[in-house]
C-alpha cells in the first residue's frame, strides 16, 4: 500500500509492506520516502526505526523521539492492521469480476 500525502513542497510517501502469513498476526513495515531525498524504515512490531543514512537518520529522530506522534502511532497501528485485514479477508471471498467473466467463458457458471 502506498500513500502519498501533497501539502506543497516536500511531499510525503509511505509505503506499508504487509505480509501474508497463516496463523500468525504479521507485522507491517513502513518504508518513509520525503521528497525522494530522506528514507527510513519504522517496525511496528517493536517500534523501532532505521535510517538510510546520517540525512535521514536526522529527520527519523526527530520522528522517533516525538511522543505525540508515538502516542498516534500506537493507536493507529492496531487500527490499520485490523483494516487491512478485513479488506485482505473480503478480497479472498469475493472473486473478482474478471474471474466471473472467464468463468462464463468457459460455461462454468
């Protein structure tokens, strides 16, 4: 998933990286992209964070050691995953349209 966020200039880009797993709750990593220029990496399942180098590890700690947006990413965290889950469960039972199309194509429905 990828979320781009414009206010004017820098832009924001978050892309969530969520894995499937059966049984287990996965834990999403979001990769942080500011104007294509600072990069770093938050693991929500501990809550830690890595840069990709000194520029962005400069921004990524003024991040990491605001606690409101700390305090935010604790209650949005659990949200989002029970979002994402229900759209990866909804999707699973829902065939997609094209599928319903290719089964009439061969008369199976």
């Amino acid at each position: 998933m990828v979320f781009l966020l414009f206010a004017g200039y820098p832009h924001l880009q978050v892309t969530m990286i969520y894995p499937q797993s059966q049984g287990q709750t996965p834990s999403a990593t979001w990769e942080f992209n500011i104007s294509d220029s600072y990069f770093f990496t938050f693991y929500t399942e501990n809550m830690s964070w890595r840069s990709a180098n000194d520029e962005s590890g400069v921004i990524m700690n003024k991040w990491k050691d605001d606690g409101d947006l700390v305090q935010q990413l604790k209650y949005f965290i659990p949200q989002c995953r029970q979002k994402i889950d229900e759209f990866l469960k909804q999707s699973k039972e829902k065939p997609s349209r094209y599928y319903l199309e290719y089964q009439k194509t061969l008369h199976l429905i």
